[in-house]
C-alpha cells in the first residue's frame, strides 16, 4: 500500500507539473500585455518598460517559470498583480464558496444518480429505462448556464422559493448557506448526474447477467438485495472512478454558474483574473484545481480495495 501511495503521489506531481507548465506557457505566449493594462492608455513606452521590469516580464520566459515554481514549492504563489494581494491568499478568500458548490453539487449528483441508474438496468427496455436515458441524454447535452437560468427563473423569480442571486458563508447559518447554494448545485449537477446515471446503468447491466447473480436468484434472494448487495458493490470500481473523472465536469461548470448566481467563488475570480490578465492569479487558481482533481482521484485510487479485495493484491 506504501508504494501504491508513493506511485501516485508521485504520478500526481508530475501531472501538476505539467499543467503548471501547460498554463504559464499559454499565458505568456497569448496576445496581451498586463503591463500596458496596468500603465493605462495615456502611458508612454518607457512607463511601460519600467512596469515590466518591475513585474519582472522583461525577464526570458524559463527564467520566470522557474522563478514562480520555486515560490510555488515554498508555497508563494506570487502576488496579483493588480490587487498586489497575495494570490493563496485570494485563492482562500474564495474558496468555501466554490468548495461548498462542488461538494453539495456531488451530493446531489450521487443520491440522484445511483439509484436511477440501478432502476434502468432493473427493467432494460422498459419505459421506465426509456425515461431515465432520454433524461441523461438531456441533463448531459443542455450548458450548465442554460440549466442554470432555467432554474432561476423557475424557483427564484416564479416560486421565489430560493434567493437568485449571492451566497450567505456558513458562519451566517446552516438555512441561508443551504438556500443560497441549492439552486447552483441543481443547476451544476445536471450534467454530472447524467454522466453517473449512464455508467452506473451500464455496469449494473452487465453485473446483473453474471452467474453470481443468478446463483442469488436461485438461493431465493430477493430483488432489493441482489441490486444493491450483489450487484452495485461489483459496480463500484467503475462508477468511483466516473465520479473522480467528473470532477473536471465541476471545475469547469463552476466558472459558468458562478457567474450565473452571483457568488464570489474561485470561478468568478478567474474569469475576472483572465479578463485583466493576471498571470500569477491565473495560474494559482489553475494550479489549485489540478491539485484538487489530483488529490480527490488520488483518494478513489487507494479506495479501490474498500471496494474490491482483488484490488489490494
């Protein structure tokens, strides 16, 4: 188990490097200058120069990419360079909101998902199973910010059931932040409830014609217990490893329906970063979401053998 850990840990490392390597290259190679951003339209040549000495974007391009790297591994992400805050120290300003979106998102992505993906691989063909992938093909191809209006105008401005708009933090109450991320987590879940309902289908209907199954008939097993205790512990290793991959699905509807709601998460806060070009907030907030994706698939990883003996072997 040690080496198992170790080989992902490592594997995870050079996944972040490469992504870290991947972003500051796109950045700094795309169109634009912060520095003339920031000197504004009335400056000359030189208070241009003299901001990028400053910033230290005159320097060659592997020189400041080893320069933020070795601030990274020292946990120096740099600092914006608009705000002149430190950018981990922005990147966890905003965290919880988009923390609390992601995990609520998977929430209801999960307790959704699962049980409508074992009823269609309990009746193949049926109507019931008919309904359930038209609705997968649905959720899975509609944009987040389309779902995320719909939902808005339904229970926001008809209903007014929940607050369109803006977050309440947890210290506020456990009512107001549930009222204020409900809406957003429907609206991302969408497309990841899609996603876990169509994989969980699929590998239960293979699991359910498999001699074990029929060997649980046989014994008198009832139809309860052979889907969720025979056959979904034999579908957790695909279904795990669906919902770890997914969490790309969440980083990027986040942006989307961050701005769509109105809450002052990581979302927001890169869309404005790219928009003014912050190359050091850019790429801290990228950074923090590869490591996320890296560490959740990281704990699937060793939860595997939870799962499946075998694996452990």
């Amino acid at each position: 188990m040690a080496m198992l850990i170790a080989r992902r840990l490592g594997s995870g490392g050079i996944v972040a490097l490469i992504v870290a390597l991947t972003v500051f290259a796109l950045l700094h190679l795309s169109p634009g200058d912060p520095a003339t951003v920031l000197a504004g339209d009335q400056a000359s040549a030189a208070d241009i120069a003299r901001i990028r000495a400053n910033l230290g974007l005159d320097r060659p391009l592997p020189e400041q990419f080893v320069t933020w790297l070795g601030g990274v591994l020292h946990g120096d992400f740099g600092a914006s360079l608009f705000s002149g805050q430190p950018v981990l120290a922005l990147i966890l300003e905003r965290m919880e909101p988009t923390l609390s979106l992601m995990v609520f998102t998977t929430l209801i992505a999960v307790i959704v998902a699962i049980p409508a993906g074992i009823l269609a691989a309990w009746r193949p063909g049926s109507l019931l199973e008919r309904g359930i992938g038209a609705i997968s093909i649905i959720g899975f191809s509609v944009p987040v910010f389309v779902v995320g209006y719909c939902v808005a105008y339904v229970f926001a401005l008809k209903l007014r059931l929940l607050p369109v708009q803006g977050y309440a933090p947890l210290e506020d109450g456990f009512g107001p932040w549930l009222a204020s991320i409900a809406l957003p987590s429907i609206a991302l879940s969408t497309s990841y409830i899609a996603l876990i309902a169509r994989t969980t289908r699929a590998a239960m209907i293979e699991a359910l014609q498999q001699d074990y199954i029929r060997t649980a008939r046989s014994k008198g097993c009832s139809d309860m217990k052979i889907l969720f205790v025979h056959a979904l512990r034999n579908c957790a290793l695909p279904v795990s490893t669906v919902i770890g991959m997914g969490i790309a699905l969440l980083i990027g509807g986040a942006v989307a329906t961050e701005s769509v709601f109105a809450i002052p998460g990581l979302g927001r806060l890169l869309i404005d970063a790219i928009l003014r070009g912050d190359y050091p907030l850019i790429q801290g907030i990228v950074l923090f979401f590869s490591f996320v994706y890296v560490g959740i698939n990281l704990v699937l990883d060793l939860a595997y053998g939870l799962f499946d003996p075998r694996v452990r072997l």
